[in-house]
C-alpha cells in the first residue's frame, strides 16, 4: 500500500515534465510562424509573386492540418512515442529537404507537403499526453504546452534572420531541419499516458462530466450544432490569425516602412503574446466558456484590423499593437479549440475528435493565404486584407453566441 502511494505521487509530481517537454518540442514544431521571415527572401530569389511566396506557408499549414486528423486516428496503434518521433523525423526531412529547393513548387513540396505533414502528426502527441495527466488543469497545462508553439518565433525567427543574411534563405532550412530531427525525436523518448483510471490526488471530476457532455465519439460529434459552432469559429480565428502572421514582416516593411531585422525582431516579439495566448485563453475557456472565450478574441481581431486599415507609414506603435492582438488571439484559438473539444466532447475520443476539428486550422491557413497574396498581388497592398478579417470577426461573434454551447449525445 505504501509503495502504492508513493508510486502516485511520483506519477504525480513528474506528470509536470509532459509540459516542459511538450513545450520544447512545441518550440520547433512552431517554427512555421517564422516563415514571414523567409517570405521576401523567397520571394526574391525566386521571382515569384507575393501569393507565389505564400504557397508554401499555407502548403505547410493545410498538410499540417490534414496530419493532425490522421496522427488522431495513428495514435491507438502506434503509441505516443512512436507516433511523435515519426512525427519529428518527417518534419526533419522536409526542412531539410526544402534546401535544396530550385523553384517555389519544390519548396511548397518539400516544405509545406513533407515539413506540414510531420508537425501533424507529431502535433497531437503533447496536447493528448498532457490532456490524459492532467483533467483537474487542462486548459492551463494545454495552453503551456502550445505556448511553445506560438512563442517558437521569437527564437526561430531571430535565429532565422540571422542565418539568413549569413548563409540564404535555403541553407537556413537545412540547419534549423537538422537541429529540430534531433531535438524532437529525444524529447518525445519518454512520452505515454498514464495508467488506466489514474486520477491526481485529491481531484473529484466535476458534475457536468457525468451529465451527458462526455464521450461522444467522431461521428457522434460531428451530429451536432457544437461541433459546426466550434469549427466556424476556429476557421474563422485562423483566418484573421495565420493571415496577420504570414505576412508581419512583408507588411512592417512594405507599409510601415520597417527595416528587415527591425520586422524580424518584432515577430520574434509577437510570439510572445501568441505563446501567452494559450494559457491566458485556456484559463478564460476553464473559468467561464469556450463561448465567452471565443467572443473576447473575436473583439481583440477586430479592433486590430480596423486598426490596420488606418495604419501608414511611420505608424509604429498602431502595427505593434494591431500585430500583437492577431497572434495573441491566433494562441488564444489553439487553446480554445482543444480545450472546447474535450469540455464538449469528452476525453475518451479526443485524439480523434480533435483531428476533425483542427482541420477548422487548416482551412483558415487556405483561406487566409488567399486573401492576403490576393490583396498584395490585386490591390498593390496588404492592407486591403484587414476588411475581411473584420466583416469575419463580426460573423464569428454571432456564430459563437447561438453555437457553443454544451453538446449532448
């Protein structure tokens, strides 16, 4: 009995290295949102239009989403462990791979295809672990978790940029590849659920989990008006979201008239606020609703984009904040997206359930591509982008308030 109990508070107190390792691991899986940083490069050394110089950006997200639905479907038979670092391996390759790119179609291959494909299926690992540890702290240790994610640039892009002027745009691909192959596979070595039943000491599941919330399965949750409410929502949240961070430098430099290396450090300063969104929307989503939640962000994107509609040269601190809210909110939605599936849904299915709801992620990344490269390539400037995001946030917030709301089987 006392082995016993002390055996339980190991387990309880080591659960804690699922987050700081999610979190690491997460901090390579999220150095896609450093890709604004290679845009323009790209986009010169290949001559290719701004949407051309998107591809492979909203390649890599859309493949990225893709894998995050099958990875929830692999986990059952390979295991955490194995299913993370097949993850990392892939991801390694494509980075990689993308160095040795000669045109814009090669790199969204490479990059976007075999790079988009690994983070999805090394994405889901950390948020399930972490989930299975801890049902009396989800929202709060998801949200650590993805911080990671979301904070990513302020390393990689800064990193990056520095590479870049060093070495090119295409060698840097291959030495952040080769360091995130490594990295991410060591990490998820000791990754697994814990036992069947465990629960943390002195936690009593709340009332609400036993009255008819819980356990829906994939195609249970996909009857329901809460799941077409959450996945509106969370398109809609990646739109504004994973436009604004596509384009952060092209647009400090080419509106606000912002050198190269000033633009890089900022988003590296914008990842804060998207790595703080998580926790800061987890907790928001635990204290009072995904709904509440969900409505607050969906204020915070349209103040922005109003905001960057007035925006001009020399407006620095108006792009900041405007910049700052897009990527707080964009880590606000990879909080309230999971955590809303498993309040909604229950946890049994969530590996499965919460692939199908991320696609919400990957559509926003198509959507979102398209109006910003559009706006570039059609009206000569991005700013023209920031009316759909605000008519959108509009949408999303009546899509919120009639939607999310419990489900029931």
């Amino acid at each position: 009995m006392i082995d016993k109990k002390l055996f339980g508070m190991a387990e309880e107190s080591g659960r804690w290295l699922f987050v700081v390792f999610g979190f690491i691991i997460n901090l390579c899986l999220g150095s896609v949102y450093a890709y604004s940083v290679f845009a323009k490069p790209v986009r010169e050394l290949m001559k290719v239009t701004a949407t051309e110089a998107g591809l492979p950006f909203m390649i890599f997200l859309a493949c990225f989403a893709a894998l995050v639905f099958v990875g929830g479907q692999l986990i059952a038979k390979l295991g955490p462990r194995n299913l993370g670092i097949l993850g990392g391996v892939i991801l390694g390759i494509g980075w990689m791979l993308a160095s040795q790119s000669s045109s814009i179609l090669m790199l969204a291959v490479s990059y976007g295809v075999i790079g988009g494909g690994g983070v999805g299926l090394a994405y889901g690992v950390p948020l399930a672990v972490v989930g299975r540890w801890f049902p009396d702290k989800r929202g709060l240790t998801i949200g650590l978790t993805l911080a990671g994610f979301g904070g990513s640039p302020f390393v990689s892009a800064n990193v990056a940029a520095v590479l870049i002027k060093s070495v090119g745009p295409m060698q840097t691909f291959l030495y952040l590849g080769a360091v995130f192959l490594v990295l991410v596979c060591v990490l998820f070595i000791p990754f697994r659920y814990p036992q069947e039943g465990w629960e943390p000491a002195g936690w009593t599941p709340p009332a609400a989990a036993h009255l008819g919330r819980a356990d829906l399965d994939m195609k249970q949750m996909a009857g329901t008006s809460t799941f077409y409410g959450l996945f509106l929502c969370y398109t809609i949240g990646s739109i504004a979201g994973l436009m604004a961070i596509g384009i952060s430098s092209p647009v400090a430099q080419e509106i606000i008239k912002i050198d190269a290396a000033t633009a890089a450090t900022l988003v590296g300063v914008f990842a804060i606020f998207n790595g703080a969104g998580r926790p800061i929307f987890g907790v928001l989503t635990d204290k009072f609703s995904a709904r509440i939640a969900a409505i607050i962000s969906y204020v915070i994107i349209l103040v922005c984009s109003l905001g960057m509609l007035m925006a001009g040269q020399g407006s620095i601190a108006l792009y900041v904040a405007c910049f700052i809210g897009f990527w707080l909110c964009l880590g606000g939605w990879l909080a309230i997206a999971p955590t809303a599936t498993t309040s909604f849904f229950g946890v049994k299915n969530y590996a499965k359930n919460y692939g199908l709801v991320f696609s919400a992620y990957g559509l926003g990344a198509i959507l979102g591509g398209i109006i910003s490269g559009q706006a570039k390539d059609t009206f000569g400037s991005y700013a023209v982008a920031f009316y759909p995001t605000a008519a959108l946030a509009i949408v999303g917030m009546v899509i919120a308030f009639l939607l999310l709301k419990p489900a029931k089987k």
